[in-house]
C-alpha cells in the first residue's frame, strides 16, 4: 500500500522525535493544520509550507510533493475561484460550491513567509463533491 501524505508527514515528524506540537513551533504553523495535514485532510501543500516542513523534517520539498494530490478544478474558470477566494478572506458565510451547489466549507490560514510577514490564505472544500480551493 503505498505511503499517504499524512502518514509520511507522520513517521518523518516521529524519526525526529518530535511531537505534533514540537513540529508546529518548530515550523511556525498552526497546530491545527499540522493536525489537520496528519489526519489526511490536507492533500496539497502550498510551496512555503512543503518548504518549511521539508527543512523542519529533514528531507526535500520534492519528497513531500511526491506524495500530495492535486485535484484541477478544470471546470471552474480561474475567476470563479479568485472571487471565491476574495469571498472567503473577507468573511463572507453561505458560500456554495460553483460545482455542485452544496454549502463550501472555509477557512483562513495564517501562514507567515520566510521574513515572518503573516499570510492569508483562503481555503474551502465543498461538503459533498471533491471541488477545493488551496
């Protein structure tokens, strides 16, 4: 059976003797998205957080990618997620899903960049198809 992005994140994170909380202030993200990434609910990682969690993890951002999923939301045009996107950061509620209609699910991570400037980032999935915002 091959190795989920959870379950790598998991035994390097565990290799190193370091707790889930360890690896979020080591890493400077939020404890819940670590949880979250190792409970298999994150799938894709944005650039700076592969990066950073390769550093902490001792290994290459390419062996983390290697074991994340991207799901193309092909037939949602770019526009239609950019404008969910703006949505989401400014705290609109009752968004639905552009494919399906069913309510999205969102969130905002606060990441911080490689000069410690705090990132926002919005993020939904639909609560019955696959479609995602990352």
């Amino acid at each position: 059976m091959k190795e989920t992005l959870a379950q790598f994140i998991q035994r390097k994170r565990e290799d190193l003797g370091l707790s889930v909380k360890g690896l979020a202030l080591k890493s400077n993200l939020d404890l819940f998205y670590i949880e979250d990434i190792e409970a298999g609910k994150e799938l894709f990682l944005p650039v700076t957080v592969r990066q950073t969690l390769a550093k902490i993890l001792k290994c290459h951002p390419e062996d983390i990618r290697k074991f994340e999923k991207d799901f193309k939301n092909e037939s949602v045009s770019p526009q239609i997620i950019d404008s969910l996107k703006d949505l989401i950061t400014k705290g609109a509620g009752g968004l639905k899903c552009p494919k399906c209609g069913a309510p999205l699910v969102t969130k905002i991570e606060k990441m911080y960049d490689l000069e410690d400037n705090l990132i926002l980032h919005p993020k939904a999935h639909c609560s019955k198809c696959i479609f995602q915002i990352r």
